[in-house]
C-alpha cells in the first residue's frame, strides 16, 4: 500500500488523479455547503481575481469616462442590499460609471433620463461595462455575482411581503431576471422570477446564470424597455400612508392629503402625530398618533414606531422645532422604516432655522434683504423703525417693530439671542414652493399676505408675479432644497425682493396655494410611485382666499 502512495504522489497519473479527487470534493462539498458557505467563497475570490486581472481596463475607463462626462466618472447611489437579523435590510452605497450627465433646463431642473444618456453611456450600459466598479461591492460584501438585482431604496416602502424576500440574499451584479429579459420585462415579472431564484440558490443555477449573462452581453439584449432610457420606475402595488408630525391646528393640510388621495383613488392613510390628544387636526386624520415633545429623547423613536406600526410612506413635518432633529435622523428613520422623510439636506436646514446664517447666505449669493446690525453696536448705527426677533424663532414667536431708543434697549434684554433689521417696507409676500426629491423645482407661488394675525396669514391673493418667481427659483437653486419650502419676502417699492426667512416646511397659508392649483399634496403621491413631474405654472392667478377657525369636539 505504501508503494502505491509512493507511485500515486510521484507519478502524473497519479497527480491527476489526486487533483481530481480533490476537485470532485470541493465541487461535492461546494454543491451541499454552497448557500451557507461557498457563495460568498466563491464571490469573494473570483471578485478578487477580476479586480486584479481588469485593472488596467477600469483605470482606462475611469480616464474616459472624467473626459466624457466633464468630471468625475463615477455614479454612486445607496441602494438596500441583504436582511439583517432584525429583518431591515443594509442600505449599501452601490459605485457604477457614470453614464448620462448632469444637464439641467433653464429653469434648473435635470432633463430627462433620454436626453441626458450619452453615446458613450449608451455603449458602457450595452457592453455593461458601466457594471464594473461593483465588482468592489462584490468583494466587500455588499453584494453577490449572482443575486437579485439592487433596486433603489424609495422602492422599498412599495414591496408587498411576497416582494420583500428578494432582500433574503445579496443582490446580485447579474441575477435570474437579468438573463430573462434584463430591462426588457415587467416588474411582476422581474419580480417573480427574483423569488423563485432566492428561493431555490445553487452552485450549478449560478454557474449557469453567469455563462447565460455572458451571451446577454454579447447580443447586447433587453437593456431597456420600450419608450424608455433603462427600466420604467415601479410605482408600487399596495398603500401609501403618510403622517403629519405635530399636526396641531393643521386641519387643511390633513385636508388636502385626503383629497389628493382620493383624487388618485390611492389606498392609504393620512395620520396625524402630536404630544396632545386635544390637537384638532388629529380628528380629522384616519389615525391618531400620540408622541413625546420634540425635545424628548425617545421623540426619534417614537416617529420609527408610528412608521412601522401604520407602515408610513411618507413623513412630513410642519414645525420649525422638529426640523434640525429631523434631518440628523433623516437617515436612520429611512433606513429602519423605508418611510421617506420630507426634509432638505442638513446644512440647508441649518442655514435657514438660524436667521443670523439665513442672512449670510442672502448675502453671499446676491440676494437682497433686511440690513442687519450686530446687537451690541445698533444703538449707535441703526435707523428707526427697527424689526427684532429670536435667531431662531419661529411662527413669529418674539417679533416686535422698534420704533425708538428706548423700545431697542428693552427688547434687546427681553428677546432671547436676537437678531435686529431694518423695517422693510413694500407688500409683504409667502411664496409656497415644492421641490421633488431629486430637487427639482416643481412650483413656485407667490401669495400677497393681504391680512396676518400672530404671523399667521388671514386673507392671501394669489400672484403671477415674474420677478418673483424668477429671483424665488434662483434662491431655491442656491440650495438644493427638496420638498415644500415656504419663503417670506417683501416686494419694495423699488420693485426690489427682499428675503426675510426660508421656512424648509409646509407653511400654514399653504392651502391657499394648493387649492389654486398648485397642489404639493398630490405631487408628493406621484413622486411616492415614482412618477416623473416637470415643473409647472397652472395654477389660478389672482384667487384670493380667506382662511376661518372652527371647532371641533376632542378628547381630555
């Protein structure tokens, strides 16, 4: 026996036969083990292997492709990748090259997916070159070779439970859909075959896939789908409920929702949060959501719990106080819940929550507005009548006009961290605006606030007015804001418009502009089922509505 293994290991017969074995065992045992152990084995080493072996064709690519697109070549997008344990998924950063450009129109919005697809775009997406940066994602362990395909993360909310089992495994850089029609088939059937592959992974299902995925690029097949640029957007297949946080006396906007919805005859909620069970706006709502204060610790929590008991879609604040945690947090409730979250970036919140920054702003992009004094030397250097309110005050909590000396002295111990400005005189406008999330401007509506009591506005008459509206357009570009903005500015005497805040939340007047035609409300349900909406102006000039209270029976 022992001579044999002498000859076994000495011979090349007996080397083959050796290497045979051991191959037939690590095929065995990659078969049996392979979900649990060798797929991310294998994913890692060939990943590993291809990064080294195509090097010199990326770094050709990424020196075309900064040509091509005038910048950088690389396209990053978070997309959710697997499951974890507690059942929500990863959400990765997916790295592609960059194929369309960043071209806007003139009123600077993003052109259409079609026309901003290069030839060069064309060509990576048809060869699915532009795939080849994932191939990090592969050996970090975003994601597999083989998998279902990483859709976007506004997709999520929109999954019914069936659907959501495509997260069960890594998504993959080609799948079981790729290679039965790509872009090319419906969502229904994408989906379909996405579960049936996650539920029956094998080595020998993947060893097929990639060799199928290797003649799909050759016919260059199913890149797209008929009359569009890729794959049209999936707008969903269940409710779209959407909560109002501290919802208050915020009855029309509830309203409004609820009209928009069933306009759209979309299946959904509109629910109402406060700290109050005697909030009006919460019996008009189709759910009632008790929360901490703001400034409670638990109060993040308590929004992810209402998002998951009541499936929340959309998230929309409404109070100035609320705005900064909400942006901190903006990505924690998306990731936990799938909810999207109707707040601009944090540095944009910043700026506009804080008046003194506001002002630099305006100042260092050209617009105008009120001239502001530093409060230790405006006694010496100001001209009567003054304007004096909180930094970052709210609802006009706090405002006072000065008209002398003595009134400046006493405010300015009596108002907490203020910021002083010249009365400006002119008619005084709120200009509704919404963006979508991309930001991309959609509306701009100008009001005249014809009558205000406490900050609030009485009466409004809707105005067309170009000056406006262009110079509003340009600030919201300055930016980058998503969502409804509400701009308070004065239109002087001079013609000249100057800014006094950015409130980067609905306004309470907002129902004024809605009801002229200019509805956020149903917007935000097609950007919801991602419709894409262009920007418009049809909207009712010269409507002048105004607003009353009422009452309504609560619980103590």
């Amino acid at each position: 026996m022992k001579e044999f293994f002498d000859n076994l290991i000495s011979t090349w017969w007996g080397i083959t036969v050796i290497c045979v074995f051991c191959l037939a065992v690590l095929i065995l045992l990659s078969a049996l083990l392979y979900r649990v152990f060798f797929k991310r084995f294998y994913d890692m080493l060939l990943s590993g292997i291809a990064i080294v072996v195509l090097s010199p064709l990326l770094l050709i690519l990424i020196i075309v492709g900064a040509v091509k697109m005038k910048g950088n070549p690389f396209f990053t997008q978070q997309r959710p990748g697997k499951k974890r344990k507690n059942g929500e998924e990863k959400i990765f950063k997916l790295i592609k090259f960059r194929t369309m450009t960043c071209e806007k129109d003139n009123e600077g919005n993003l052109l259409p997916d079609e026309k901003r697809l290069t030839k060069y775009g064309k060509f990576l997406r048809s060869t699915s070159l532009d795939e080849l940066p994932e191939l990090f994602n592969i050996f970090v362990g975003h994601m597999a070779i083989v998998g279902p395909r990483p859709l976007l993360v506004r997709y999520l909310p929109l999954y019914s439970e069936e659907q959501r089992h495509r997260h069960d495994v890594r998504p993959g850089l080609t799948g079981y859909a790729q290679v039965h029609g790509r872009n090319a088939i419906t969502w229904a059937e994408k989906f379909k075959l996405d579960i049936d592959y996650v539920h029956s992974i094998s080595l020998w299902r993947d060893t097929k896939i990639i060799f199928q995925t290797v003649g799909k690029v050759f016919k260059r097949s199913g890149i797209s789908q008929e009359g569009q640029a890729t794959m049209e957007f999936f707008t969903g297949n269940h409710e779209y409920n959407v909560l109002i946080l501290s919802a208050g006396r915020r009855v029309e906007l509830i309203n409004c929702f609820k009209a928009a919805r069933d306009r759209l005859k979309i299946d959904g909620k509109v629910c109402a949060a406060d700290i109050t069970s005697t909030a009006p706006a919460l019996y008009f709502a189709d759910e009632k959501i008790i929360v901490p204060r703001i400034d409670d610790d638990g109060y993040i929590d308590a929004v992810i719990d209402a998002c998951k008991t009541h499936n929340i879609s959309l998230v929309v604040p409404t109070i100035d106080t609320e705005l900064i945690k909400l942006a901190q947090n903006k990505d924690r409730i998306e990731s936990e819940t799938g909810a999207c979250v109707l707040i601009s970036n944090m540095q944009a919140v910043e700026v506009c929550c804080d008046k003194r920054l506001t002002a630099k702003h305006f100042d260092d992009n050209g617009f105008k507005y009120p001239k502001t004094y530093d409060e230790k030397t405006v006694s010496k250097t100001a001209e009567f009548p003054l304007f004096i309110k909180p930094r970052d005050g709210s609802s006009s909590i706090g405002t006072y006009r000065i008209e002398n000396k003595t009134e400046l002295d006493f405010f300015l111990k009596y108002v907490k961290n203020p910021i002083v400005q010249e009365c400006v005189s002119g008619k005084e406008y709120t200009v509704d605006c919404f963006c979508d999330f991309d930001g991309n401007i959609l509306s701009v509506v100008p009001r005249w606030r014809m009558r205000t009591r406490g900050g609030e506005v009485l009466k409004g008459k809707i105005e067309k007015n170009a000056a406006i509206i262009d110079d509003v357009k340009r600030l919201l570009n300055s930016f980058g804001f998503i969502g409804q903005i509400t701009v308070q500015c004065f239109l002087t005497d001079g013609g000249e418009v100057k800014y006094i805040e950015i409130n980067p939340r609905f306004g309470g007047g907002a129902p004024m502009s809605i009801a002229a035609g200019a509805d956020s409300c149903e917007k935000l349900y097609r950007l919801l089922r991602c419709e894409k909406l262009e920007y418009s102006d049809d909207y009712e000039d010269g409507a002048v509505y105004s607003r009353f209270d009422s009452s309504v029976k609560v619980d103590e």
